[in-house]
C-alpha cells in the first residue's frame, strides 16, 4: 500500500495577506520613528530658541543695547563669523533700518551650535536699528518691526528684535555652511514668503514678519521681543504703578539704567575732601556717580558713596528682579 505524503503551503492570497501586514507594520515604524525625530528637531529648535534669548537678554542688562545680527553669509572659521557686524548685515531701506543677520554667538558668548535649529538651517537674527545702542535704546520709547498673524493683522508694529527659525522646509534661510544664496524652496505659503522676503534675493529684506500656527505650508517659528518685554528680561523694570503706561514710555528705563551704573562703592578710592554728605539731597545728575561708561566723576567722593547708596535703596524699593 503506497502512502502519499500531502505537502501544505501557504497560497497566493494568504502570502499576499502576510506581506500586506508587513508592510503595514514597517510602515506604521517608520512614521512613528519620523515622529519622534521631527519631535526631537522642534524640542531642540524650542530649546536653542530660549537660550539665545537668554543670551540676549544678559547682553542687553549688561551692556544697555541690543548687538547687531552676525553676516549671515559668512562660512565658519572665516575673519567675522559670529561677530556682531551693523555694517556687513541686510538692512531694511525703510526709515528706521532693521538689520538682518544670523546669531551674533561671539557677542552672546554661545557655541557655534546655536547658529543652528533642529534641521541644520541657520537661525535669523533681525533687530530694529534704533535699539543697538545704548543711548538710542533709552531714548527710543517702541520698536517698529511688524509681526503679522496669518490673516495680515498686526500683533504688533513695536517689535525689537524677532529671532526665526525656517522649519523643516528651510525656506529663506541661510544654509549650514553660509554662502551668499539662501535656501528657495519655492514656498508658496504666503506666511512664509514674508519671512523669507525673497528667498531668490538673499539681498533683499524688510522689517515685516508673520507668526502663525504649523500648517501644512507653513513650518517657520518666529519669535520677538517688545521694548518693555525686553528690558523685563533683562531684570530692568521699574513698577508699573510709577507709569502711566509703562510698555510706551521710558518709565521702564529707570531701573535698568540704575542697576548698569550702579558699581560697588569699594571700586574707586575715596577722597578726603571734607564733604559732609547731606541725606536728605536728592539724586543729581547721571545715574548714581557714574556717566554710561560707568567711569566716576574726578571728585568721586564721600557726597557721592551717599548718592551711591541712596540708589541702591531705589532699586531695591522700585525695581522688579
């Protein structure tokens, strides 16, 4: 009696079914894991974001003016790249100018590493011409760079400085390794259009940017400070009770300028001139005994060490930390 051996095998339909599940399996793995890594490029991009402000603000409490975008053009390692340049960055032809740049690192005192958001594209840096200067930020009392959201209406028109990152797309933004064409996609997202200016003409630039949401056109971030917002963070504010409107006057400007001028008394000697200090005199002059290079008058003396420590009562009293 001859036994047959029967042989099972899967059939066309069910090796069609199994590779159909494959694929979904792989597929649903490679969305996840491009999930997590755009995720991580947002995180790193949010993050770099807040230490450049931070940055910024410790330059603005320290030296009272805002510096100038580096060239966005230049290639790593070359004469000027990462310093402050005004001159060497895109202005806006428009009166007041804006400058149009990448991070100032050197000026800041950040790695190369914050030139860069999560997709290797540069960071832009734009700052309202009138804020790069310590004399020019006291007197100016707003900003005039516009931010628009993505219906055109303006949140607001007093803009200083506005950092942006390009998204994934990098449109308008300065490649990696500079070069004097910025990155065109061709985006024709309106949105992001106005932040590139015109991406075909990396000489061309203006002092108007849009915020928006994440769309599916639209992947830039755009960040910016205030007058007011930007003296807040650098720990100069004087309390709003004292102002009529503290985000349009130079009210905020006290303190600010008090805590840059105010020296420990113990920095210069003090001269036996037989001056019995009056405390009941109000302050006089510049701020404190010191004018906005922070060098002391030549009679710096014991009237002034008084004066000295009648300021330092006003900050502690006025001044939010």
């Amino acid at each position: 009696m001859t036994r047959r051996r029967i042989q099972q095998g899967f059939s066309l339909i069910e090796l069609s079914m199994v590779l159909v599940i494959i694929a979904i399996l792989i597929g649903s793995v490679l969305t996840s894991g491009k999930s997590r890594l755009t995720f991580a490029q947002m995180n790193q991009t949010q993050q770099k974001l807040d230490k450049i402000e931070a940055a910024l603000a410790a330059h603005l409490a320290l030296n009272g003016f805002l510096p100038c975008p580096a060239v966005g053009s230049l290639a790593s390692g070359v004469a000027g790249f990462g310093d402050a340049d005004c001159a060497g960055t895109l202005v806006d032809t428009a009166d007041p100018d804006v400058y149009v740049g990448m991070v100032p690192i050197n000026a800041l005192n950040l790695s190369d590493d914050f030139l860069l958001d999560g997709w290797d594209h540069r960071f832009t840096y734009v700052v309202d011409s009138q804020f790069v200067k310590a004399a020019d930020f006291d007197f100016y009392p707003n900003g005039s760079i516009t931010i628009n959201n993505s219906a055109g209406v303006a949140r607001t028109a007093q803009a200083v400085l506005v950092l942006v990152s390009y998204g994934p797309n990098g449109h308008g933004a300065w490649p990696k390794k500079g070069g004097a064409s910025r990155i065109d996609t061709a985006s024709a997202d309106a949105g992001e259009q106005e932040n590139a200016d015109n991406a075909a003409d990396p000489a061309l630039t203006d002092k108007v940017f849009v915020q928006s949401s994440t769309t599916s056109t639209y992947d830039d971030t755009v960040r910016y400070k205030m007058k007011s917002t930007a003296l807040r963070d650098a720990g100069g504010i004087i309390n709003p009770d004292d102002c009529d409107d503290p985000t349009a006057d130079e009210c905020p400007n006290l303190c600010m300028d008090a805590q840059r001028t105010l020296l420990p008394i113990n920095d210069y000697p003090l001269q036996d001139d037989g001056v019995t200090p009056d405390s009941d005199k109000p302050l006089e002059g510049p701020v404190g005994c010191h004018d906005e290079t922070n060098t002391p008058p030549a009679d710096y003396n014991t009237e002034c060490i008084v004066r000295q420590v009648r300021l330092a009562e006003l900050i502690a009293e006025r001044c939010v930390h």
